[in-house]
C-alpha cells in the first residue's frame, strides 16, 4: 500500500463557504497522489465504486468516513486547532503548560489522538559533536539538561543540532520520558547511559540542585546534515544554548525535506 512518501499533505484550504466540495477536491487529489482508481480505493474500503464517487462529489461526510477514506490511502488523518500567537492571552489555559510556550509563534492542538490538549510542537537540541554521534549510534539513550519542560509529551520530536566543530542539524529522535530529579539521582540512574564522565556531569550541573533527564529513543541521522548557513539562510535560525522550540516553518522543512533519513 502506498505511504504517500511518509509525509502528512496539508490537502484541505477553505477560502469560502463551499466546505464539501472543497474536501471531494482534496480527497480527489490525494487519491491521485497515491496512483488510486475509485474502483482501486472502492475494493479496499469493500464499497461500490459509486460510493467513492459520491465522496468526492460532495465532500460533506462523517470524519469517521472520512479517516477510512483516508488510512485506505496509506495516509493519516490528521485535523488541528491553530491559534495564531496574538491570541494566547485570551486562550485559559494558565498553569496548563509549561512557561516557556510563550517563544511559539502558533499553538496547533491536535484533535485527533490521546494528547488532546498538548501542543504539537518540536524541540532542537544542541548538542556536542561526541554526544551526537553516541545518540545515533546507539549508545547515547540519555540527554541530559539543566531545564527542560517537564510536561513535553512523550513522542516529542528533537532535532539534534551538533555543535563546532560540526554546525549543522544532524538528525532527530524521538523523546521517549522527561524525569526531574535531585543531581545526584541523575547520575545514578542515568550517568550510564548519557554516556558522560563524572567531572563533566559535575561542571555540566555545577550551581543547579535538580536537573532534567531525557530518555531519547528512534533516533535516525540526516541522510545530508543541513549546515548552520543554510540554516540562517531559510529559517533565521540561530543555535540554542540549550534547546529551543522549532518554529513552524523550520519544523515543516525537517519533516518534509528531510525525512529521508539514512539507514
């Protein structure tokens, strides 16, 4: 079956009132997409071609319907709520998330799935030449932190940013638990697999009593680095201290030109 490449198509743009014509257009064109006849599409869903063909024509069925339509294709549905930056201050969500929210320049929540009130938002993470090469190799399953949002949801994507001599994003890798604890706990727990040495761990955390520990898992590298000019270049992005939330755009382009990743 026919993945559509991996990639999620933003297929639906409505402009006036003619919701159900506008999505027939769009199912229409992601059929095509995927190299599907109706009756191709008609035989997996085991309905008659007709029902296809009214699907398209008008658009205007259940989201239910409209998923089956969808997953037969290879797709995944996929419906959010956006809200632009200028309308956080009027959004009630006080003490739902985590402070440093505010630096997005959209909040897009996800209709679909179990975290119904997370924000899909992707994080970058700088990261050393050594401790990046370890994270995709294997051997390097935690990153260690001074401050991390504790309440970012498991499955969060971080693109790794390997620093100089390197300047370039490497590749992503999913985060699998975010755990707070005293620094001590740290490196008991996890010294071990963030592949650090002691008098690192201890200058690293020098002046903080707690400190974060990311468990990171599916880590795949880049099939070609995207260097840190090409980077300023496109996106206007500069390299965090720590991590930074990848802003719209930045996070489209990773998703989509680069999710071609080496074996």
């Amino acid at each position: 079956m026919p993945k559509l490449n991996g990639k999620v198509v933003s297929a639906v743009r409505v402009n006036g009132s003619d919701l159900g014509r506008v999505v027939g257009n769009s199912l229409r064109t992601l059929r095509t997409f995927a190299g599907l006849t109706q009756n191709d599409l008609a035989e997996r869903l085991k309905v008659g071609q007709a029902a296809i063909s009214k699907i398209e024509h008008r658009g205007d069925v259940q989201i239910s319907s409209l998923q089956k339509y969808v997953e037969a294709l290879g797709a995944t549905l996929r419906i959010e709520a956006t809200f632009e930056a200028d309308a956080w201050k009027g959004l009630r969500t006080q003490g739902a998330f985590d402070v440093d929210l505010h630096d997005e320049d959209q909040l897009v929540f996800p209709i679909f799935g179990d975290e119904v009130f997370r924000p899909t938002r992707d994080v970058v993470l700088s990261v050393r030449p050594v401790y990046s090469d370890r994270i995709f190799d294997g051997t390097k399953t935690i990153e260690l932190r001074r401050r991390f949002p504790i309440s970012a949801p498991r499955g969060t994507i971080a693109y790794i940013y390997s620093t100089s001599p390197v300047r370039a994003m490497v590749g992503s890798a999913e985060i699998d638990n975010v755990v707070k604890a005293p620094i001590g706990e740290i490196w008991k727990k996890f010294g071990k697999m963030a592949q650090i040495k002691r008098a690192d761990f201890d200058g690293y955390f020098e002046g903080v009593q707690e400190g974060f520990a990311l468990k990171i898992a599916n880590a795949r590298p880049f099939s070609r680095p995207l260097n840190l000019s090409e980077l300023r270049d496109r996106f206007g992005f500069e390299p965090p201290q720590s991590y930074l939330y990848a802003t719209p755009v930045l996070r489209t382009a990773l998703q989509n030109e680069y999710s071609n990743v080496s074996d």
